[in-house]
C-alpha cells in the first residue's frame, strides 16, 4: 500500500504500543506534527522544552515498553541529549525523532538555520550515534526499512535509537507493508538454550545457599514476573541492587533486602557474599550501585544477561534471558516454602507528632506509612533517593529511580511520563528544590493534561547532596529560595493545585491524612544539613574516589557528618 | 612557579578578562568550585540548569570577548550542549569546562556514574568535538600547554572550546609559567597583507557605488569601530545582514538598513546588490539571513573574513581583519561627507492612544519611542525578533539575537550573561510565552543577583512564528497558559520585582512612561494571529523550503497571512 513516510512512521509507532509521544514544536518537524493531529494518534504531548520531553518519554518507556519524542533539528535535537544519554545509561527504550534540515537543503550544499552553517555535514547525526544503539538519516529507499529497525532494535536492546527525518520527506509517499509491526526475539539458539539451562539447574540442585540478585534489567526486559516465579519455586532468596529497588516484591518473605556492599546491611551482604550458587540478572558494577566498589560478588556467580549468559567456566551469546527464566521454571523442582527473610524489619517506632523542625528521619518515617500497595513512586537523586532506598516497599509497588545516570531534574519530567502512562495509578514524587528547579516549568504540562500526583519537595537551601560531598556551607551549594507553592500555582489559570508548606511532622501528617481532590503539591522544610545517614557515610568513599588523595575532601568541615544529622 | 591545575586554570581566566563563570555544581566539578571558592575569582554565578548556564555564557561571552561555565560529566555537559553549539553557529568564543570521571577510574576501567556505564570511554568527549572548535583532556602533563591553547583557541577562533578536568586531577600541582596569558594573534604575512590592501584600495578608487555589507563577525572580531572609521573615511553606506543589527550605527548617516535578499527594502537592496565594490565583513549565506536565498550578492564582491580574505580572482589566507581595517584606513585618503541614507524612515505617524486590544503593531510602535541610546537590547526569535527588525536603533546601543541558531528560550539565559558582564547599561529583553517556558526559572538567578532588566513577555498563547509556517489553528502550536507574572514573583523571596499585565497601548504607555525601581517585568497580552508584517512574509518562504513540493503548507488556513494581522 501507499503512505506518507511521515504517517507510516506514526503508525508504526502506534502499532507498538506508543499511545503518546512528546516533545516540541520546529519548523523543521511542523510537517509530522501535522500528520500526526491529522490522523489523530499517538497523541501529541507538547513539553515546555526538549529535555523535559526526553525525560518524560523515559518515564513513559519505563511503564510502556517504549517510548519517542519528536524534536526539531540541532536546537532541539541536542536540547535532549542528556535526556537521550540517561535512557541509554539506564536501559531505557526511547525512539527520539527529529525533524532535521530538508533533504534538498543537503543535496544543495545550503547553510541553513539550526546548524552549525559551517558547510559541514551529520555533525548532530554523528554527536547522537554517541549516546545511542542505532541512528538512520530517512530517505525515501530506506525509511520502510530503518523505521522498523530502529524500533525493533530499541525494543529488543532496551536503549534509545536516533532517527532523522529531513522536513521534506515526511509527505513523501512510498509502498509500505500492510502488515502490522510485532515486537518479539528472535528464538534462542536451542542448544544452547538446553545446555545452559542444563548447567544452571545443575549448579542449583548441588548448592546450599542459592540466591537471587536483581539489577535494572529485570524489570528493563520484563521478567520481573518469571524471576519472582522461579525464586517462589526454588524458595530463593532475592536480593536486590539499588536501580532495581522494588522489582521484587518487598513484602515478600523471600527478599532479602538490598545490596550494595558495604553500604548493605550485615545480613543481605552476607547472603550475596557468601552464596554458593549466586544468580545475578543484568549484573552491572558502577560505583554507585555497589557501594563505590566495596561488593563482593562470587566470582562463580552466573551472570543472566539480556540476550547472553556469562559464567566462571562458559558462555552463552544467543539465549534470551525470558526464554531461559521460563524453561528454568519448568526444568526445576519445586522446593517447599520457607521464610528466609533477612532484611532487617523497617522502624516500627512511636510515630511521634511534634511541631519540633522536621528532620529527614521523621520525614521519611512518615512516607513509610504513606505509601500504599500499587503506588507508583519516583525518586529524584539526592537525599531523596536516599530517603526512599530505606523504605520497605508495599505490594505491587513501582519504584523509579535514575541511579546510575543520576540527572538532576530527571523526575519531574520522567513523572509526566509515567503519569501519561499509567494514569490510573496513585503516584508520588519526591524531589529536593536543587533537582526542581532544572525542570521546573515541566509540571505546568502535568497540569495542562489534568493529572493529579502527590509531589512533595524538600526546601532545604540548596544541593544537600554535595554538601555531603564537599562544600558543606560553599556558596556554590546554595541555590535561590523560591515561593514553590506559588511557583507552582502559577503554572496554571485552570487546574486546581493544593499547596502546602509543611514544617514539622504534625504539619506533614495533617497533609498526609486528609482527603485531596486536585494535585498535591507539599513544600517539606528542612535543615540544609539534615540528610539520611546512609547518604552521609556512602558519600565520603565517593568523594575520596572523587577527588583523589590530594582532593580537599578531608579539610575540617568540607562535608556534612553523621554527628549532625537530626 | 609550583600551582594547583584547577588553581592555574582559574588564574588564566582570570587573567583573560573572565570575571565570572556559570554552571551548576556536581559531584566532578566540586573540587574545582572549591578552588573558586577558596580563591575568590572569578565569581561564580551558579545557574538553574546547564542549558541556561551556557546560554549565559555566550550572552557573557558577546559583552565581555570571552565566556566560561563548569558543568558535571554527562548529565551537566550533555545538557548544555544546545548551548555551546549555538556558540559555535553565532561565533561566541566560550570555554567549557567539563568536571570528568576521576583519572583513576578511567585508567582503571571502572564503571562510573555520569557515564553510559557499558566500558566505553571519551563518548561524550567525541560528542562535543562536534559543536566545538577544539577539545583536550588535561592531564599534569598536558595542562599547562593545553589550557592556553584552548583559550587562545576560542579566543582567535572565536568559537567555543571543550576542555575535561577530570576530578582527581583538579588538585595536583604542577609547574606553571608566572607570566600572564595574552591575548592576541600572530601578525598577518606582512607582504600578503600589503598585497591584499593595495588590491582592496584599487576597486575602492575605481569603484562607482562602493559599499560594506556586515555580518555578525564585525563584533565578534572586535572591528565595528574600525569598520565605522573606515566607511566614515571613505563615506562608503554600510548595510548590516539581520543577525548583525546595530553593529553600525542606525542613525548615522550612512547608515543603509539591513539586508537580507527579497526580505530587505528596495533601497538597501538596490545598494547591495548593485555595488560595483562591495566589501563584506565575515559574509555568511544562511537561509535565515538571506530571505531564505533570495540574495543576490555582486560575484565580484570582497569579503573580509576573520583570517582570511576572499575576492573573485584570488584569496589571502594569512591576513587578519582587525590588521587589515587599520591598514586600509590609513592608506585611503579621506572623502567629503555626503548624506547617502537610503533606509526608509521610521514610523512617525500619531502614536494614538486606545483601549482596544493592542496590536504588534502598537507595541512596536511603543517599543521604538521606549528604548534609548546606550541601551542592550536582547530580542528572543519569533514575532519579538521579527518586531525589532523594524525598529531604528539608537546611537551606541547594541542589539543581541541568535538568528542563525535560533534556539528558543535562548534569550532568557544570555540576558543574565549580559548583564552579568555590563549591569551599568540599561538591559530591555523582549521574548514570547513559548520562548520563555524553555528556560523561564533563570530569572530566579537574574532576581538573585539583584539585576534589573526590562522584560517584556508576549502571551499570545504559544509559538505564533510557527503558526506562520505550518499549524495557524493547530494544537501543537498551543502552550499552557500560564501567570507569568506571578511566576515571575514567586522566584525571589527578596527581590523587588515590578509586574504588569497589559492589553492595551493606553496600558502600555503607562508602564513605559513612569519610573521604576526594581526589575520591570511586563506581560503584554496579544492575538495569537497577530505578528509583524516581515515575519509572515518570510515564513511563507521558509516553509516552501522546509516542506518541498508535496508538503501541507499550501492547504487553506495552513499558515497565518498576511490579511489578518491587525
């Protein structure tokens, strides 16, 4: 059949599930933001500004499978790198679009606007295939065929792909297929399969203390279910790693907690440590989810991969990690239930109301009792992601943190998406004033489409972050001291927003136990040098990676200390 | 002398003329903000987000010769890279400074936060090789050499350069030279440069309608003066390209308008285009400064480049502008003055009073009776630009546009810049409400350092240049509407900031005419069909180009015309 490339790209993505696509309006993507009002589907999200759309379309892929924004060329385009990079980092499937420069523009040798009007060429193209998995200029030739490349190829890597459709393609009609775009694998080479899944079950039946750790690509190449299905048959316990926090259910008497070296607790770290037959999937060692290198992985642990297999004495390229968890639930015997929980009970003190200041303790504390089964819950880095990582978890609950790529700012914009995504579920933000103020103006498009999330803000003077890293009073840590409450009011003249500025836990439970209509917007007050102690300690090894043995680090009050904290 | 690197990095932009840097902090660059902090130069002016950081610094960078920002690794450098490639496009010479992963860990392999965490290195590093004119990794080996060689780099160049200081590195001593770091170039081939002025003074004595046409390297190379001493010398017309405005006076006499193809008067058109000597000054055919090609430069045209110039029948690679002007006004001998002012004179009719909604027209109109001589005008792209381009300038003010990158919200950030670099002169910005939600919390860092600029926001709810290309009635063409005023209020808890909102030219008038105290901060309230006359006209082309034949911007009500515009 015959069809505009523009509206067969769009239709693609319909086809894969992508209900909703950001970004921003320019003249060189006028053209495919009018097909795609014509055709009425995906629907058009417009952001206030490109990185917001990036994020916001990594939220989504997070919830949805997949993910795509639209940009416009070099301004736009390069706006939403560090959005782009992020997704990358963190296995995220994003298809980013930008409308670039008309075709005959390039074949002419004509310098135009948005580029570097330099008489060179692809400078943009080649800057993206940095920060993604596969990249295609859009010709008429070749847009049936890289199009549903670059979306399998999102889909199945879990990384973001770049595609260029110049502005005077986009109405170009072409024979396209009929048939509809499916997302699957292609199957694991059988033997290898047989013989993987032969070793593992034998590893397992001889070991004595099996375990289970989880990282991000548990959930990125949905198998969440099948792993809790296997630890539920072989009674495993699980543990997870911080970017994976949630994947496995906490409240399950299987898990194990958290690990992340020495920043673990005693027993979980125990657990992995020592394991003699320790399963790992998508096992990745960053400094920030191994406690700035202090893990201790067995070294005959077997690495379950995406696409591959990786153990002390072998290897597997060609198994897919879904196939292999679904023929290791068949080829196992069910073991009988025990409990082999480790992790430690969370606090279960007093909950004791004051009109004290409020500390990161008593603040947290409270969100433990906040949160409800199927909340979906994102946390931007800081003393908010670390808040969170001492939480135990409700049923059904969705956690979303950026901890390896750790943009600030990142949240808000991934909560748009996630909202877009999955509406019908309660979700929470919390974020701190330094991370709000890099997106800001992202929540104005939450109102703008009716959405009514909880975010809670943490007004504490600045980057309490790196005051535990260096510069624990510097002026550089400092931020501006905005009315958040009317700051967010303003984004919009017909939403209704409930604000509230909270400065102690009685003023925090108040808020927390009545009944809300509109989106939720609470200001926490807090001291600058108030931050979870597990912060505090995991960041002194970071700053000592950081800046070396001549860094600055250890000067007397560089940093914020355990001692102080409230 | 024995010097830390960070120490000695920050002693040479200093010795530059770099009074102060932007940036936000991360974890990379704390040890280097320490540094800045402990010395107490240049001032750190810390930003909301890395976008608006470089934007800032090329605003700095216009005013002041030279700018700087620090950003984190990846999440920081990747975010601000709109910003430097738009230096790069505009000329803006700009030193960013990237805080790297430690050399410990690159040296090592270890996988690092910031980073893509995959084992790959120097992706972002080869990124932004792409936007800037050159990079370097310091070393203790290197830093020294490779720290002056990227100022003087961007410095000749003109252009923006990368350097990575990773965060281990920032505190190592090395040895440094105690001398200063001067700026300047080598000096021209003396014979090339004789040879080449003699070539240009035989045309000019020979020439019949001799004239100069300027582009945006005039001020970037620092020549306005000189090239106004010599057209005054030879009393030769002078017509600026639209991204060069003001760069010559516009009430001199000899002042010819501004060019740009079919877009320009037919005066100045006829002036250039006829010359049987133009001389251009860093001439560079864009779409967006030629009326989308509609251009017709003389082919026996001389332009003067940077470093080099360029005539029908031979070229001078080894010849520097700033030289050559100098030397051309010394050997040409002096001509009567004449009155050749051909640009159409400036609206004079009643200025008429009204409570009608108010027109860009009106507003137009207000805005040339408003500004002043001396003043820094900065106008974002789309109906502000295009209604500045009919304004007549006043005599030493200067006029800031991005009109061949053309990022929105780009105006926002370099108005800090701006007035970072000159707070003595009076700073007025004109934007739009699309514009302006890009980057809208950086006035928190203008409010924060006490700065008191004009800013005249357009809310014609969303991006009226685009409905002039494609979209007039279209959704993605909307913004949310947001009270900009309040937003405006809620970003200081300090700062005196004067808002108003205006519907009329009798409401307008009285903010224009009475005194001020604080920041002036205007929201002007107009028809989302109504734009300057100029840009419609423009537009018209500029899809025809984008599109091609088979795009939509033919179909009826696909663009706003020039009929409804009020």
């Amino acid at each position: 059949m015959i069809q505009r490339i523009g509206e067969f790209l769009l239709r693609r993505l319909e086809e894969v599930g992508v209900r909703h696509i950001f970004g921003v309006p320019g003249d060189y993507n006028l053209e495919l933001l009018q097909q795609l009002e014509d055709r009425r589907g995906p629907e058009w999200v417009g952001n206030c500004n490109e990185l917001n759309a990036a994020y916001a379309a990594d939220g989504y892929a997070r919830m949805n499978g997949l993910g795509a924004l639209i940009v416009t060329d070099g301004v736009g385009s390069l706006s939403a790198m560090n959005g782009i990079a992020g997704s990358y980092c963190e296995h995220v499937p994003v298809i980013c679009v930008c409308g670039s420069i008309p075709q005959e523009a390039v074949d002419c040798g004509w310098l135009m606007h948005h580029t570097m009007a330099d008489g060179s060429q692809d400078r943009f193209y080649r800057a993206f295939a940095e920060v993604t998995v596969a990249q295609a200029k859009l010709t008429p030739e070749n847009a049936v065929v890289e199009i549903d490349r670059l979306i399998l190829t999102a889909w199945r890597e879990k990384l973001p792909v770049y595609m260029e459709l110049p502005s005077d393609v986009g109405y170009v009609e072409v024979d396209v297929p009929e048939t509809s775009l499916t997302l699957s694998y292609p199957p694991s080479d059988e033997e290898s399969l047989a013989r993987c899944c032969e070793k593992i079950v034998a590893r397992l039946q001889h070991a004595a203390s099996p375990a289970l750790l989880l990282d991000i690509d548990t959930e990125r190449f949905g198998v969440a279910t099948r792993v809790a299905a296997l630890a539920e048959r072989l009674q495993l316990p699980v543990a997870t790693m911080p970017g994976s926090k949630g994947m496995f259910c906490e409240q399950s008497p299987l898990f194990a907690g958290v690990y992340c070296g020495a920043c673990s607790g005693a027993e979980v770290r125990e657990l992995v440590e020592s394991s003699d037959c320790l399963l790992t999937i998508g096992y990745r060692r960053v400094d920030s989810t191994s406690g700035t290198f202090t893990d201790d992985i067995p070294g005959n642990a077997i690495h379950l991969n995406g696409q591959s297999v990786c153990m002390e004495d072998d290897n597997f390229e060609d198994v897919y990690l879904g196939e292999l968890l679904s023929l290791l639930v068949r080829e196992t015997d069910a073991k009988s239930k025990r409990d082999c929980r480790v992790v430690e009970s969370s606090d279960a003190e007093t909950w004791d109301l004051s009109r004290r200041p409020l500390s990161q303790r008593e603040y947290w504390q409270a969100m433990q009792r906040f949160i409800l089964p199927g909340d979906l819950l994102v946390a931007e880095n800081g003393t908010s992601g670390a808040g969170v990582a001492g939480l135990r978890l409700p049923c059904r609950s969705t956690l979303i943190t950026q901890g390896v790529w750790g943009s600030i700012g990142y949240s808000l914009g991934c909560l748009l998406g996630t909202l877009m995504a999955a509406p019908e579920r309660r979700q929470i933000l919390w974020i701190g004033d330094g991370s709000f103020q890099l997106t800001a103006q992202e929540l104005s498009t939450i109102l703008r489409y009716e959405l009514k999330p909880y975010i809670f803000l943490i007004n504490n003077g600045g980057y309490t972050i790196e005051r535990t890293i260096l510069g624990r009073t510097a002026k550089y840590n400092d931020i501006a001291n905005w009315r958040y409450t009317e700051m967010a009011k303003s984004l919009s003249r017909t939403q209704e927003i409930e604000t509230f500025v909270v400065h102690s836990s009685l003023e925090l439970d108040a808020v927390l136990s009545s009944a809300h209509r509109g989106m939720v917007f609470v200001e926490v007050v807090m001291d600058p040098m108030d931050a979870p102690v597990g912060l505090i300690r995991g960041m002194q090894a970071v700053a000592n990676l950081d800046y070396g043995p001549s860094g600055p680090q250890s000067a007397l009050g560089a940093q914020i200390t355990e001692a102080e904290v409230r």
